[in-house]
C-alpha cells in the first residue's frame, strides 16, 4: 500500500484498476534507444501496422455512432499512414543512424513546418492531421500506445499528466470511476469536467505516473484528495463505509433541493446550475436549481472535425430548455481560444491565446459559424425562456455587433416560417477587467451581466491558473477581484439590471455569505454544490452578509479575507 | 493546367486526386510555381498549396503514363469532385 496526496478536484470514492494515459513527449523520443538501421525498420513497420489496425477500428467506429461525413478525418489520417514518400523519407534516415522514433518526429517536424508557411488557412491547418499521425505512430513505437480514452471496454481509474480538452471530452463517461492527474489545480479542464460528470478526481498528484503500473489498484478519494495505491481490507471497508454514506446524503440533499433559497431575514436569492452538456440537466433538477445559469456549449464542438450544424445544436439547446421546464436556461455563445483549438477553425498559432482570439471575439470573426449557433439559440427558445450570454467581452461595440447579428439571425428565421420564441434575454459575461469597469454602460444595452470569476480573477491578476509557479497569485477571493465585483454589482444595478456569478467562486459556501452581500442576485454552479450554497444561504441573515462584504472589501490581502470569512463561519 | 473547382486542392480534392494517381504504376509529378510534389502523397500535394485558379503541371512517367495522365486530366476538368 502506497498514499499519495493531491488536490480534492470532484468529490466522492472510487476503487478500480490504473490506466495509465500518456501522450508521446519529445523526450521519450531524444532518449528512445536505438538499435541497428534493420531492427529499426522492423520497428517501424510493425508500429504502422499498428496505427493502421487502431485507425480503421477508430473510424469504423465513428462511422457507425457519428456518421460518415465525421469518419471522413481518420480516412485522411490513413491516406497520411499510406503515404509512400513521407515513410521512404522516414526509412531513408533510418538508414542514416536515426532512430525509428528520432527519424518519425523528424520528418513530420519538417512537413508540418510546411504547412505552416502555406498561404491557405484551411490547408495550413491540414498540418495536424500528419502531426496526429506522427504521433500515433510514435505511441506505438515508443510502447506508449493503451486504449484510447474513448474505447475502454472495463471500468479503470484513468491517470494522466494531464488532459486536454479534447481527451476529456472523448472520455466514455461510462467506464472511467475516477480520474487522476499529476499537474492542474481545481479549475483546470479536467476537474471542472470531472465534476460536471460527478466522476471522483484527484489531481496535482506529483509523480504518480512513474510509480504506478497499468492494472494496479487505485483508490481515489476525491474529497480529502488522497489517492493509495493497493489498498488494504481496512481502506476498502472505509471506502465501502463512505460509499453508503454518500448515499445517504444524496438523500438528504434531494429533500434540501425542495427548499427555497432565503436568509433567515427573508431575501431571496436565486440559485442555478452550470452545466456542460444536455444530460446535466438532470443533475441539475435533482439538486434543485432554479434554472441554468450557464450552459457551456463548447463540448458540443471540440474534439470532432466539423461544426455541429443548427439541427445538432437546436436539438441539444431545446433538450435543456425543454427539461428544465419554464425555468430559465442560460447559454453562453462558443467559448472557444488557442488554448481549445477546434480542428475546423483556422485559428493560427498565438503567442498569447488567453489575450488573443477567443469567446465573441473568435464568433464575430466567422459570422457563418455564429450564425449558425444563433439560430438554433432562437429556435430552441420556442420551448421555454432562454437567455444569450456572450463570453470575452471586452468592448460595447462587441456587444453591439453581436445583437445585430442576433436580430438578424431572428429576423431570417421567420422569414423562413420557423417557429421563434418572441424574445430571448441578452446577457454579458464580466470576465476581462476591461468589462467590469465598463459594467454600467454595458448592462445598460443588455439584460442582465453574469461575472465568470475565473477569467476575471486570471486578467485582474494576470496570473495563470494552471502554471504552478504563479497559481498562488490566482486568487479569486483577493481584495482586487472583490471590488470589481462589488463595481459590477453597483453598476448592473443604477442600470435596472440583475446581475450573477457563474465561476468557481459561486460553487463555494465559504464565499456565499459574502457573494451575498456584495448584492448578487444570482448564483451558478456545478449541480453538486447547489445543496451546501443553499444551506449556507439559509443559515444567514443579509443584514449580517452585508456588513461581511463592507469589512472584506477593506481588506489588504487574499489571506485577510479568508480570515475574515472563516471566522464568520466559527 | 488550370485547376478550376471552388476550393482547389483542399483536403477531400486532393485525397481523390492521390486515390487516382496511386492505382497507376507510372511516377507522377504536380509542380506549381517551382515547387514540385509526387501525386501519390497527400502530404506532398497539400503543402504544394493549390488554390483555385492555380496553374499546375503534370508530369507522368512510366509503364501506364497514357492512361494515368488521361485519368488525372478528367478529374480534374469534372471539378475534383466538388459541387
């Protein structure tokens, strides 16, 4: 038995066998050992037999659960595998000393660098069919080559360094009981993605992939953020004993969920769920939400290698709206940036993908894509209210552009005679410093702002939440990020208009007295934390939470807030 | 040549167009503005860059150079397949 300690990320218990999921680095391939020019051919041939063999599983599996036209990416995948020059290329410096894997990575480097200079946007990013190629093959030379996370055929416990969103969203959400990383912190994409789906994770766990092996049993705590290796009887009873534990609470909060959300001075305030995907609409429901708050539609486009069309989308909007039953349901537009980049959007190499362009920006760029998701948004909003949220807003013009659109999407929509919803509220996400000082003047022009406090929190800092060396600076509970949302709050409100939080911050009942106070009408989170927010929100008096939000916003440091927060709660 | 469909050799053209070409023994050669590409690689044809409009060469080799040229020229006058 081995403990390992890491970041609780999605709560709840799990024990399965390890599937160590790795990505082929750079390094495995400089100090990949090489042995004579045939023994490395040999190598060769058999790993393009191989990703041959994977290749055409893969797309007869899509074919077969995604249709044709999706499979159409793995048949250019294999007309790459079958290329003649490129692998003659390969063997030719094979031939001359490289190594299998060596020689692999060069020709592709060479090729892709090609692509790169080409003039055409479409065909520049054709540079990522070969680098997946490549990288295929060198998983299978490497011998770094497990199921893919999308075809596990038994329940494991899936450890990684880390997951990209593309990876996360081809997880099947069936067979993985847990989910642990070695890098990434609580809003890193998987943990946000683990809670989403309710699977337990631990993450930030250093080194676990070097002393661990494919099979192992796992343990994985997602509250107390322990992960053992080979459990003993004792940790399987506890684990047993929390299971029936969960449960019970599960139970509980199902009765919690019938409550109302008010202080014990009587104010209400409402609470709503983030989702990521239609079926989250049943967790949400379960746990009593008063509506969504945010429904992210980016995992209806990634991880594929065409935009859903506007049936796709209507369909996947109307599930929601149609199962949350007259209860508002709020949908972000695209969020998407060159750090989620979707193979169909060219959207060229950034030095700063968190300033570049990304959320309405990437929209208003292709206005036939936006298009396209606005009038499904409409179309769905037959079935019950629904609200349109723009994401990375920096500018009033942004805003104004992206209504016209919106009318004109509306506007061709009955034209044509399809059926419409006669309006939809119009809302902006607050996430750039930029937005918040401007939050008068833009709820002035829309419905309603909605502060996603994780970007607001990274700009305002201008630290990023996934590199370890400055993450202590990402603070969302600092002085600084604070008093814009109080900013936000004042202005939404001299405009007429109601104003919430989608981020992380809304999720966590040590923050909910002050959220409260700071004057928010509106809180969305992941489904699982509506209970503990609402029996927070029902052990406090406004009155009391006001003058909370008036000392914290005096407040010199993170630290001083969280003392004077935790001593509210003691 | 001129290669006159909508998107030129994009992604789905030049897949057809390295189908055609490999069922033929015979060395075949694109060449635009300089730059030369072998037909029976994608990855030669593509970062070749043809657009639209682009006047391409071909140049073919071999045992069933007739048949491969006449084959490729035909494909490419009905539009790559395209729409």
């Amino acid at each position: 038995m081995e403990e390992f300690s890491g970041i609780a990320a999605s709560p709840g218990v799990a024990i399965g066998p390890a599937l160590i999921y790795r990505r082929p680095a750079l390094e495995g391939v400089k100090g990949a050992a090489s042995g004579p020019a045939s023994a490395e051919l040999a190598k060769l041939d058999e790993a393009l037999q191989r990703s041959r063999a994977d290749l055409e599983q893969i797309k007869e599996r899509a074919e077969r659960e995604l249709g044709a036209s999706e499979a159409a990416i793995y048949d250019a995948h294999l007309l790459i595998l079958d290329d003649p020059p490129i692998w003659e290329e390969v063997r030719a410096r094979i031939a001359g000393g490289l190594s299998a894997p060596e020689a692999v990575r060069a020709v592709a480097d060479h090729y892709a660098a090609r692509f790169r200079e080409l003039e055409d946007e479409y065909l520049r990013e054709r540079g990522a069919d070969l680098l997946d190629v490549a990288d295929r093959v060198l998983r299978h030379l490497l011998g770094l080559a497990g199921p893919g996370l999308g075809a596990l055929t038994d329940p494991v416990v899936v450890v990684a360094r880390d997951l990209s969103p593309s990876e996360t969203v081809t997880l099947d959400r069936t067979k993985v009981l847990a989910l642990v990383t070695e890098t990434g912190g609580p809003t890193s994409h998987a943990s946000i993605v683990a809670r989403a789906l309710g699977i337990p994770a631990v993450v930030g766990v250093r080194d676990i992939l070097s002393r661990i092996e494919n099979g192992k049993e796992l343990l994985v705590d997602g509250d107390a953020g322990r992960v053992v290796l080979e459990p003993d009887a004792r940790e399987r009873e506890a684990v047993a004993k929390r299971e029936q534990e969960i449960r019970e609470r599960q139970k509980e909060e199902a009765r919690e969920a019938e409550l109302p959300a008010q202080t014990l001075d009587g104010e209400r305030v409402k609470l709503v769920a983030n989702i990521g995907h239609p079926a989250e609409s049943e967790a949400a429901c379960r746990y009593g939400a008063e509506g969504v708050g945010l429904y992210r539609t980016e995992f209806l486009f990634m991880g594929r290698p065409a935009p859903p069309d506007e049936e796709e989308q209507y369909a996947a909007y109307a599930t929601v709206v149609k199962r949350m039953a007259g209860r508002r349901v709020i949908i972000r537009t695209l969020d998407v940036g060159g750090d989620k980049p979707l193979a169909y959007l060219a959207m060229g190499a950034e030095a700063n993908p968190f300033l570049g362009l990304r959320g309405l920006r990437l929209s208003l760029e292709n206005p036939a894509l936006f298009k396209v998701q606005l009038r499904a948004l409409w179309r769905a909003s037959h079935h019950g209210p629904l609200g349109v949220m723009f994401p990375m807003v920096s500018s009033l013009e942004e805003v104004e552009l992206a209504r016209r659109l919106l009318t004109e999407a509306r506007d061709e929509l009955r034209k044509e005679g399809v059926a419409v919803g006669s309006a939809v509220e119009v809302g902006v996400m607050i996430e750039t410093p930029a937005a918040a000082l401007m939050a008068a003047e833009l709820a002035e022009r829309v419905d309603f702002l909605s502060i996603g406090t994780n970007d607001l929190t990274q700009y305002t800092m201008a630290a990023d939440r996934l590199n370890e060396r400055v993450s202590h600076l990402y603070q969302p509970l600092h002085p600084a990020v604070l008093r814009l949302i109080r900013f936000v709050v004042e202005g939404a409100h001299r405009a007429g208009k109601w104003v919430g939080v989608c981020g992380e911050l809304a999720g966590d009942p040590l923050a909910t007295p002050l959220l409260l106070g700071l004057g928010l009408d509106e809180l969305s989170m992941s489904p699982t934390f509506l209970p503990a927010v609402k029996r927070m929100v029902r052990s406090v008096r406004m009155a009391q939470a006001r003058e909370l939000a008036a000392a914290v916003l005096r407040s010199r440091t993170a630290e001083e807030v969280r003392q004077r927060l935790a001593l509210r709660r003691a | 040549m001129r290669v006159t469909n909508k998107s030129g050799l994009h992604a789905r053209p030049a897949a057809l167009f390295v189908r055609e070409a490999r069922k033929f023994q015979s060395a075949i050669k694109v060449r635009k503005a300089g730059k030369e590409a072998d037909a029976k690689s994608i990855v030669h044809l593509l970062t070749l860059g043809v657009s639209q409009g682009d006047e391409i060469e071909l140049e073919v080799d071999g045992a069933d150079e007739e048949e491969a040229l006449g084959a490729l020229v035909e494909l490419i006058k009905a539009g790559l397949g395209d729409e």
